[in-house]
C-alpha cells in the first residue's frame, strides 16, 4: 500500500464514528434535531486540480459546484458552504466565479477562512446540508439484482479538459463549469437502493460502488450515453469530472427521471466491475484517481 | 484598502445571509431542526501558521484545538470536524497527533479530502458543533457599562513560540498544543453578553469585540494576567493563539468560572481600545494579523 493509501486508510478507520460516514463515503452523514445532516470537504490545489493559466472564475465555479455534486448524491438540499482560500493571482476572478456559483444555487457562503501563503494556490472548500430523504442514500447498498443506472452522458469534461488545455474553438465549458444535479438528486434518493456522483470515471466510481455493496457490476458500454465521438469510448467510460449521478434500482424499477441502464447488479466476483464480459479490477486500470 | 482586506470585505459581503454569521465573526451560526450549528473553518499553511521544522503531530494538534476555541467562544459542544489534509513530509505523525487531539475532546473526524501537491503544505479544518444556550454568544452584543473579562493568561504562546524557534530548553507546550477551552465556553455561554476566543492578540481581538458591538474598551494592562516576564507585558497583550476566552458580563456580575476582569466597555471612541488611558488604533499596532 502506498503512504497515501496507508494515511487514508488510518483516516478512515479513525472516521469510523457510529453516526458518521465520512472519508469512507465522500460525505458524513449526521443525525441531529430531527435532521440529517450531511457534510462534505473537498481540497482542490492549482495544477493538480485546476491549470495555473485557467480562469479563478471557473475555478470557483467548479470547487462549490463539485462539493454541491457530493449533496446532491445524497438527495440533500444544501444549507451553505465554507471557503478556505490561499490569495491566488486575480482574487477579483475568482471572486466573481463564487458568486456565480452561490447564486445559481441559492446557497449561502456561510463563512472561511483566508491565507497568504507561498507555493501553487490550495483552495478548501466545506458543504452543508439536510437530507430531504431520510435515510439520505448511500453507496454501500446496492442489492444483487438491482439495476445500474446514471442521469446523463460521461467524457464531455473530457474534450472540455482538451480544449482548455490545447486552446481549441471547441466549448469546454462542461469542464469549467460543470453542474451539480441536485432535483435530480431529490428526486431520485427515494427510490434509489444506492447513489453517488461520478467525479472520477464511471467505472473506477462504480466499482467503489461495488466494493462497498459487496456485489458486482455488470456494465454494457454500448449502454453508456457519452458525450464524446465513438473511438473514444473507452477513454469516456474512465475519465471524471461529468457529476453525472450514479444510481442503483431494484429489477423492473423506473427511475422517476430521464436516466440510461447502463449495467445490474450480479454476486461480488473477484472483480468489481465486469465490462461487456470482462472482469476489470482497480490494478488493470478504472479510471484515474486524483490523490 | 489593501487587495486581501477588498476581497475579504466582499467575501463577508457574500456571507451576509439573515441565517448566518460568516467571515465576519468567526463562526457561522445555523438554526436547523430546532438545533443552532455552529460551524467554523481555518486553514494554515506551513512557514507562516507552523514552522517547517516543527513536528506534525503538533501541527495537527493546534489545527484541531484553534477551531474548537472557536466553538468553545460560541458556548458550542463539537460534533465533529473535516480535514482537508495535503501530504507533507511525515503524514504518521500528523495522523498521529490527529488522533491524540480527537480523543482528548472526544471529538470524531466526519470526512474530509487529501491531496498532492508541491510547495508548502497547506491545511484546512472545518469543525461543526451544537450551541448548549441559545442564542449562541455573538463577539457583536457589549454593551456600554459591561466588565471585560479573560479566562486566563496571555504571552504563554509567545514564550513557547521563542523556545521552539531557538531551540531552547524552555516549554514550548503552550505554543505547540493550545487548549480549548470548551467548558468554560459552556458556562460562561448562558451569563456573558459577548464573547470570543484570543487567537490574534488581546488587544486586536477586543478591538474588533468592540468594532462589532458598537462601544470602545478602556483596558486596564495592569489587570490582565501574564504568562511572560513582567519587561514583556506589552508584547503579551498583543500576541496569539493563547485561545482564551474574552468575554463581557453586566456591570457587577461575576463569572461562574475563574477569570480576571481586564477593563470595561464605554462609549464608542474612535479608538476601539483605550489602554491605560491612551487611546489605540488598528494603525498603531494592536496585534498582529494572520493573512
């Protein structure tokens, strides 16, 4: 195991709090007052995360709209966010982003902090919010049988990605400013067996699925809606950062919104995820993991 | 206005939602579910909040215990924390002094995100809490005629800060692994009319006391208790992160717990404070800011 893997499996264990999923589940999940509280943080550091030469604003865009992305998996409405922000090169711009972002989604900015400090911009951001489904979904359900399911096409922020970092005509708009689904979200977390967002590649997402469901996924590419040209397929399947939703339901089920089957639910094999017949495993490479 | 106070005047801006009270006083205060969260976020960066050198366990340690003050100033009880976590040098011994700080407030890590990056590690920890009196302390309700009271001592932090610095024999403990003064908080939450943790100095921190609630404190210096030799009392009074608990109480009230009764809040002057007579201004050097 590596010692990034060791320290967050150490983290994990030490978020094993009975009324708490955390780092084991992207979002805790927390009873108090007659509410579900769920709670997600996520770091984003400038050229791992985001371009040094991209726009702050889109930056900010993306940093609340992939935490949002994380309630909305959960059906939560959110309540509000927390920023902590390393001044950067054009703080107006990133600013302007922020309020972007909080106001196309009608949440507050509740409150941060603010650093100075040397070295690539490293922005944190914190966010709140209720349950509207109790209990909120999680991704540790998924029952042998159900039906595999996601709201929308994967490999947009792709060609995004390629057309920001080649400065292309094409819009990479879907990269820069992608969108949390939360009416999907509500809509979809009370009938769903399990749910998460698609923020690293569908199939390294569905196979931590899988894992903490104990079953495994069979997945017919063919049925994956992707926003990319045909050849690349494969590439779409594993790349991130689209926030579709991914979501289980019982065999026969219907989702009560537009979605695409995209695979069921079979007993845990050896591999977490089975392609069109082939069995995948993490090693043989599922997507790709931001560390 | 300098580029950081612009953007941090807009973002406090952003933060004025009628629920809540963000990057203007420290912590954001909730109501939900017939329940008051209290919610605070602090981020450091390493070579101006910890030095390079000093033992992660530490700087874990003071991540956690700096934003349960902050909870412990809103008479908050700890639900839990989020760590955003970019690996450094010695991550076992973050973790480790991570787990010693949780366990001694009982406090449970919710989640969180860890991240790679070059430069200078840079940290961000959320802490959410409950309010045991409602409505939580605000820093913004001094009333003119109110003592001023603190916990305990100043200038221990800048003591331990010197030994770590030279590497002497003194104690550097103060500095290293600062209490919360969390049940002190709790009793002093139902009593007080304003309060606030000391992180940025006695006199910067009751200055702003005094900016958010309209008045102006006269401070008597040779009441407030030292941890320092008596050559250095000007110094202590305007040094941090001792994380105690400054606080007003009616004319004539006395604390339920031990504290010292430093000055007295007037009418607002133009000075904020007004120590043994002399009147001080944020551009004469109350503290020192964090940026």
């Amino acid at each position: 195991m590596s010692r990034e893997a060791a320290f967050i499996a150490a983290l994990r264990d030490l978020a094993a709090h009975p009324a708490a999923r955390g780092l084991a589940d992207d979002c805790a999940v927390l009873e108090l007052g007659g509410e579900t509280l769920v709670l997600t943080h996520d770091a984003m550091a400038e050229g791992v995360h985001f371009l040094p030469e991209q726009d702050p604003a889109d930056v900010a865009w993306k940093l609340v709209a992939s935490n949002l992305s994380d309630l909305a998996a959960k059906g939560a409405e959110p309540l509000g966010v927390l920023l902590g922000y390393q001044f950067g090169t054009d703080d107006a711009r990133f600013l302007a982003g922020l309020e972007d972002v909080l106001a196309h989604y009608g949440v507050p900015l509740l409150g941060g902090d603010t650093i100075s400090a040397t070295g690539p911009q490293v922005l944190g951001l914190t966010a709140l919010g209720r349950a509207t489904h109790r209990p909120a979904p999680s991704r540790a359900d998924a029952k042998v049988g159900d039906g595999l399911w996601i709201t929308g096409p994967v490999g947009g922020a792709m060609l995004g990605f390629e057309a920001l970092r080649d400065k292309t005509a094409e819009d990479s708009r879907v990269f820069r400013r992608p969108l949390a689904l939360l009416s999907e979200g509500w809509a979809l977390a009370p009938v769903v067996t399990a749910m998460m967002d698609v923020s690293d590649g569908l199939l390294l997402d569905a196979s931590r699925m899988a894992r903490a469901s104990g079953i495994s996924f069979a997945i017919d590419s063919a049925a994956v809606p992707i926003a990319a040209p045909e050849a690349r397929r494969a590439e779409a399947l594993r790349w991130g950062e689209d926030y579709q939703l991914l979501f289980t339901l019982p065999a026969g089920a219907e989702p009560p919104i537009a979605a695409h089957r995209v695979g069921a639910a079979c007993a845990a094999g050896e591999a977490p995820v089975v392609l069109d017949g082939i069995p995948l495993t993490e090693a043989s490479g599922l997507g790709y993991e931001h560390s």
